[in-house]
C-alpha cells in the first residue's frame, strides 16, 4: 500500500471485507480488545477505521451502551463498512475524511483507535495532533502497528522480487514499513500524549485459499499487469516459502503488532 496517496476501488475494498479481515483485522481487533476495558457510556472513535472490523468488535463489547464513529480516509472502505451492519444496536456515525482533518470538534471523545493505520499516514505529526484535538483531555488512544514483518508478507515479497520486480515487492512489505517502537512513542508524545512502553499483541493469520489472500492486496494490479502465468507462479512460490506453515491445507501464519496505550494531556 503506497504511503503517500491512499486511493482504494470498491472493489479493493470487497476484497479486503472478504480475505484479509477474517484473516487478519478481525482476529487484531479481538486480541486487541481483550487486553483493554471500554469505560461504560463512552464515546468511541476508530481512526482509519477500513471496513469497520474493529469498530463492529467495540460495537460488540459497548452492547449498546455509549456512541461510536468509525472514519476512514476512503468512501469505499465506509461503504462497505456501512453494509457489514445495517441492523444493530450500536448506530455508527461514519464519515470519509483524512486523519488531518477530522470532522470533530474538539474534545469530542473519550477513546479513540487507530488500527494498522499510522503507517499509511503521510503526515504522522500532524495525524496525530489531530487525533489529540479530537479526544478530551485524559483520553485514551489505543495504536496498533506492525512490530515485525509478517512471514506471509515477507514470503510475497521475496516471490514478487523474483518473478515481478523490486518496486512491486517493496509494495507488499509496505504495511510493516514503520515498526519502529521508539519512534512511534517519540511521535505520540510530541503530539500531546503521555505514553507508556508498547505491549505486544500477537494473532495467527489462518487462511486456506492462498491466491485469495494474495490478491486481496494492492499488488493485485501489479500480478494483473504481469500476466496469468507470472501470477500463477508468485502464488506457488509464497505457498513453497510458507510451507513450514500449513497443515492439512489451512496456513497459519503468526504476525506481531506493537499495541499504544496513549494518554491525551
Ligand atoms: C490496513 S487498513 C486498516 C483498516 C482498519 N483499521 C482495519 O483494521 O481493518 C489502513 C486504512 O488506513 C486508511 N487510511 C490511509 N491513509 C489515511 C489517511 N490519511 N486518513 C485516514 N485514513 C487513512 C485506509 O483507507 C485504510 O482503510
């Protein structure tokens, strides 16, 4: 995913509900939130929210109870989002706006969550000023990023490096590109946050359809480009590189995410 613009088609982002959020975003959001307590009656808001898979998990655990926004820089992304929960008790308010510039006033929420979100953001100091102004003061920010490259990432791309070229393998490294833990506490608090070291969350990326997961990503336009028989050959070599991974036809994959606790001064 390219970190400077961020421009996703409907259909990338059917793609992304289908395949990676099963087997990935879900899977975060649920470990995620079950390392934190929500404050009864809070107002929530998931930053870069995507197809809402950790917004419908808070939906889950709040039962009714508080308000919850979900914005995401991509239309497409909120309207899948939107159709993934049509009827529960929890009405979202979903808006389509940059981290930049949140259609909040201040001090308008008591929690807030950025899900594999700050790495795509080009300007981070900015982003994230932003989501302080939007919190109230004593406000949680809840920040999960990568803290290592995930095997199947790193499969893909040494298979793209081969058989497609290096800008298309730097591309399917990209969403690990900022793990960097110091750097990424260095930012929260010179954006106004008072944070502590980062715990780490870990999932198992579980899925059976390989190609699936493979073309569910951004480099899809790349495997399209290089034709049916290259394509075919990147999936069976990320499936030959991950073998130590799959049992009986289902890979399961570890992938590591540091997780923030940031407090808004
Ligand atoms: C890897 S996805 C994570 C989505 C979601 N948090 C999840 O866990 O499924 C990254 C998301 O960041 C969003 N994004 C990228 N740049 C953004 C920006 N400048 N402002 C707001 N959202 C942005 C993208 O549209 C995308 O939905």
């Amino acid at each position: 995913m390219p970190t400077d613009t961020f421009t996703l088609t409907k259909a990338a982002a059917e793609k992304y509900q289908a395949n990676s959020v099963p087997a990935m975003f879900e899977p975060l959001a649920r470990a995620t939130l079950d390392k934190i307590s929500l404050p009864d009656g809070a107002d929530v808001i998931d930053i870069a929210c995507g197809t809402g898979a950790l917004t419908r998990v808070i939906a889950e655990r709040m039962g009714g109870v508080g308000r919850i926004s979900g914005t995401d820089l991509n239309e497409t992304m909120i309207d899948v989002a939107k159709a993934q929960m049509p009827d529960t008790p929890h009405q979202v308010d979903w808006s389509a706006a940059d981290v930049s510039d949140l259609p909040y006033e201040d001090d308008s929420f008591d929690v807030g969550f950025i899900q594999q979100g700050l790495q795509f953001f080009p300007d981070k100091p900015k982003a994230l000023s932003e989501v302080h102004r939007v919190l109230k003061p004593g406000g949680s920010l809840y920040l999960t990023c990568w803290r290592a490259v995930s095997p199947f990432n790193g499969a893909l791309s040494e298979a793209l490096a081969d058989l497609v070229g290096t800008e298309s393998a730097t591309k399917a490294a990209a969403p690990f590109s900022f793990r960097d833990g110091d750097l990424i506490a260095a930012l929260l608090t010179d954006a106004g946050f008072r944070t502590s070291a980062a715990e780490g969350v870990v999932l198992q990326r579980r899925f059976d359809d390989i190609r699936a997961q493979i073309l569910a990503l951004p480099i899809e336009a790349d495997l399209r480009a290089a034709g049916p028989d290259i394509t075919d050959q990147v999936v069976a070599e990320t499936a030959r590189r991950l073998a130590p991974f799959e049992k009986s036809g289902v890979f399961v994959v570890p992938q590591e995410a540091h997780l923030f606790h940031a407090i808004a001064r």
